[in-house]
C-alpha cells in the first residue's frame, strides 16, 4: 500500500504497519522527501487507535545508512545537520519526536547499515531486533559535527550506560550485532532472514494485551524516564492504572482470564 509515499512503503496485517523505508539502490539513505514522509506517516499516528504496532524496517541488505550525502546538492532534498528543508516541523528531530510521542510500540528490525540518522531512527523505536549483520554508529561525529544528534545523548546513555554511550559517540565506531545484544543495544539477534519472523512472535503477544493497556504502557514509560523519584513514578503509573481499570478492556481481561479464554477487546 503506497499512501501516496515515493520513498516508503506500508504494508498493514490487521492492525499492525510494517513500515519500510523504501529507497535500496541509496541504502536507505535519508533525504527530504523520505523524512517528509516520515514525518507525514507517525504524525497521522497519534489519534490512529486503529494502527496498534509499528514494524520499521529496510529494504534491501541495510536499515537506514544515514544521511544521503549526494542529496546535500539539491536544495529540495538537502538534510543540514540532520534537517529537512520543509521546515521545522518536517523534520528529522521532529520524526524522532513523533515516534515517542505516538502511542503505538514502534518495532525496528535492524540488519547491515544503521548510521547517524538510521542509528537514531532505530533508537527512538521501543524494541529492536537486529539481523546477523547490523552495524550501527554515531556517524555524527565523523563528519565533523557533535556525536550528539537527533536524541542520541538522551536515549544511548539510558540503553546502554554512560561509558559505552561515551564511546561510541565519541569514536563513531561500529557496534556489532553481538555487542549491542550484550550491551542491551537491541533485544535478540536472527538471521536477516529471521527477523520478521521475530518481530511476528513479539507481535501476536502485544496483539494478546489490551489496546489501551498497550498504549498507556508505552506512554507511562516514556513520562517515568523523565522522572527520577520513585513517588512520582508511581504516582504516575497508578494514573495509568486507573485509566485502564475504568476500561471495558480491564473487565473484558479479567472476565476472559476466569473463563480460561482469549479477550475479545473492543477496542
């Protein structure tokens, strides 16, 4: 299904989008009209409840490369520093915003290339699976720019720890399809091959949680890792709570968990 995208393509199983960046032949790399479309597509997310995951994805053998250098000619798809031409909302700082802020589990399954723009990509996503081989880095820092770019000092050092978050800003070097899962970069390491299949395992068990119970998960999360005292977290998800238990979701769950059955949400 093209949505009228050029440069992405969406394919949706139920309620599920498996959001592909669609350019191979330059490696996925970022240039105004893919970041335009990026924005367009999880912009239109946020008041989407039909839209219950996000599966993003590359096509071809790499996620995202980055930042298409030879775009950089062409006023119309230039990216300085890592910023659409459209202007400040059409951006990839603003794609980056609008993939936390939208309320449905972004899924990034990972493999060859994830740098500068693709790394961030994949780190604004909630889950990531990475194929046998992903190589990501800070490519910031090698282009003469500051390795902190489009979120990477917030989420990095919240993943991985400060010292590893350290160095691999500060070198731009590669980080591996190991070493992120023993880092905790990403959550499991397939095959290329076997990373939809992955990503379809992790997908038919949020399908099995609430609609709202999902949404309200993903967005007490992202309120708590601004907090940094343990009463206002929970203050926080008692909130959250209280929704969900206000829900016929909450006594749809309960009646089917009594009944030895599957819940049949409305919502």
């Amino acid at each position: 299904m093209s949505d009228g995208y050029t440069t992405v393509r969406v394919d949706r199983e139920g309620a599920v989008d498996w959001l592909t960046l669609n350019r191979p032949e330059r490696l996925n790399t970022l240039n105004g009209a893919m970041v335009r479309e990026l924005w367009t597509y999880f912009s239109r997310l946020e008041a989407n409840f039909s839209r219950r995951i996000v599966v993003l994805r590359g096509a071809g053998a790499h996620f995202c490369a980055g930042m298409d250098l030879k775009a950089q000619s062409d006023p119309g798809e230039r990216l300085p520093s890592g910023q659409a031409t459209a202007g400040p909302e059409a951006s990839l700082s603003g794609v980056v915003r609008l993939m936390r802020r939208c309320p449905q589990p972004i899924i990034s399954l990972v493999h060859g290339s994830a740098c500068g723009g693709g790394f961030a990509l994949a780190l604004a996503s909630d889950i990531r699976i990475a194929g046998e081989t992903a190589r990501m880095n800070d490519a910031f820092v090698k282009l003469g720019l500051s390795g902190c770019e489009l979120g990477l000092s917030f989420f990095l050092p919240r993943i991985v720890g400060l010292s590893i978050a350290a160095e691999l800003m500060m070198t731009g070097a590669f980080i591996d399809a190991e070493r992120a899962k023993a880092v905790g970069l990403v959550s499991s390491v397939t095959t290329d091959a076997g990373m939809a299949d992955a990503a379809r395992g992790l997908v038919a068990q949020m399908l099995r949680t609430s609609p709202l119970g999902l949404r309200q998960t993903k967005a007490t999360l992202n309120q708590a890792l601004r907090l940094s005292d343990l009463d206002a977290v929970i203050n926080l998800e008692e909130h959250a709570q209280i929704t969900c238990m206000q829900s016929g979701d909450f006594h749809e769950a309960t009646r089917a968990f009594l009944e030895k059955r599957e819940p049949r949400y409305a919502t």
